[in-house]
DNA sequence: ATAGTTGCAAACGTTTTGCAATGGG
DNA sequence: CCCATTGCAAAACGTTTGCAACTAT
C-alpha cells in the first residue's frame, strides 16, 4: 500500500552490496528496483536524472558494476549491444529479442526446462543455471 | 592429402558470400577455416597478418561482417569483451559447461528447438538464432 | 572500364579511469 | 575526521565509416 516499500527495496540492494547511501546511488537503484524492463546503463542514467540531475555517467556506471559483481544485478549483452541490466531477485525467466527493434520479452516454458533438466542428466549432470535466449524477427 | 583443401575452403567461404576473391580476404578466410578456437577480430587480423602483413583492420571488420552476414560466421558474445567468429559450417549445436571444472560438452535436442519455435511463434516471431548454455554441476 | 575493395585515419558508442573536491559514517 | 564517493573530462576499448587510391572481373 506504501511507497515506501519501493524506497526501502532500494535502499536494500544498496545494503546488500555494502555500498554506502548516497543520494545518486538511492536513484540509481530506485530506478532498478522500479524497471519493468532491461534498460542500459544510459537509460539508467537517464531515469535516474529524474529525480536527482546531477548524477554522472560515471556514477551509473560504477553503481551498476558493484551491485552486479555482488551479484544483486543480472547483466545481459544481448549480442555486441550496450549490457542491459535487471534486478537478480526476481523469478527466472528467459529472453525472446527482436533483432530489428531490441525489443526484448521475457517467457518461461516448463517443457523446454524439463527437457533442458533431461539432457543434462543424460551427460550426468544436473543444472546449476541456464541461459537461452531466442533472436527473433517478427513473422511474416 | 594435400593442401590445396584449405586453400579452397577459404575460398568456397568467399565464394559462397558473394565477395570477390583477393588476398586480404583471402588470408582472412583462411585464418578462419584453420581456427580451431574461437578467435576475435583482433587475433584473426594478427593471424592473417602472417600471410599478409599489409591487411588493414578495416579489411578484418569488414570481411568478418560480410561473412557473418550472409550466415557464413557464427558469432559469440561471451559477456561484454569481444565478438568471437567461428565458420558456420559444422552442424548446429548447444553448449554444457561443467562449472566446476569448465569443460564444454555440445548437444542438440531437436526438442528443445521445436518448443522454441513454438514459443517464438506464440509471440508472432520467427527464431533467427538463438543461444541456449546450460550450467552444470556433476550429479551426486 | 568500372564497380567493388583497399588502407588510412578519424569518428563512433560504450565503458573505464585519474583526479581534485565533496560528503557519509 | 577520514576514507568512500562524487563529477568532470579525458582516455580506453572495440568497432564503423568517409575517402581517395587501387584492383578484380
């Protein structure tokens, strides 16, 4: 019901990290805590220039690698394009890309996991993580 | 037997893109039928510069793009760093990783790959490519 | 002959870094 | 108070491009 259930899952990720509280860092995961999306880091930036403009570059881009290398960020290069970025702490998922707009989706199928789970036993292993992405141009 | 097998793959690579046969591209391609690793654009430029030292950068980017373009290259992004080229002539297939001791195991599940056209379908997209890595750890 | 290809160098987009000033714990 | 953090600007990195000279067909 509160907002600040969003400020303090900010705050949190900041925590996480061991990363001090700072205004620029306070938007910058904000920001990440809000997104719906995968935005880059300059998309990052941009949002979190909303409600603090005087954040630089060189902040995002230093906040964004130590919550990553904490592993409180997942990154994506989604082939030779800038690294996208998402909060770690949400339900697996996988990526659909459409190669011409960037445009990316998010899918789960049970059946490929399953089948993924089967393959991997049948070389005597079993999954610690995955990754599958699809590069997609819309049908004809 | 002899040599003049690479030799021709090189060129059959060229060929086979539409490009015109010289001698830059030509120990490009070269440097690619004989990779046995997946080199980046910069160890293919030094690779083919021991054939033809006089090959500009340009030329490297150049002729990796217009392979890769017309399907002839598979290209890797492994995280961030650089694009890594491998020809695409050998059949397609998905990667295991042990995580524990690295090793690369390659499988293919034509399964996996019909749900995934299933899925793409689903969103009205049709798969161009797509990168599936399963990371394992040996079963107990 | 002429369209495709080349090397050079400059530009590009993304990310990193050196530094002096600032500010959080 | 002290060290982490900041903004700025410049550099680093991989890659692309404009251009005039060259070359395969």
């Amino acid at each position: 019901m509160s907002d600040r259930v969003d400020s303090d899952e900010a705050d949190a990720l900041l925590k996480a990290a061991g990363l001090r509280i700072t205004k620029p860092r306070r938007a910058i995961a904000r920001v990440l805590a809000d997104a719906h999306d995968h935005p880059d880091a300059e998309q990052v930036l941009a949002r979190a220039r909303e409600h603090d403009p005087s954040i630089s570059q060189a902040t995002a881009y230093r906040t964004l690698a130590a919550l990553a290398e904490k592993g409180l960020l997942r990154t994506h290069t989604f082939d030779g394009s800038a690294t996208r970025f998402e909060v770690a702490n949400r339900p697996h998922h996988d990526h659909l890309i459409d190669v011409e707009t960037g445009e990316v989706r998010e899918f789960v199928s049970g059946e490929i996991e399953r089948l993924q789970r089967r393959v991997a036993k049948e070389h005597g292993y079993e999954i610690i993580a995955h990754r599958l992405e699809l590069y997609c141009r819309k049908a004809g």
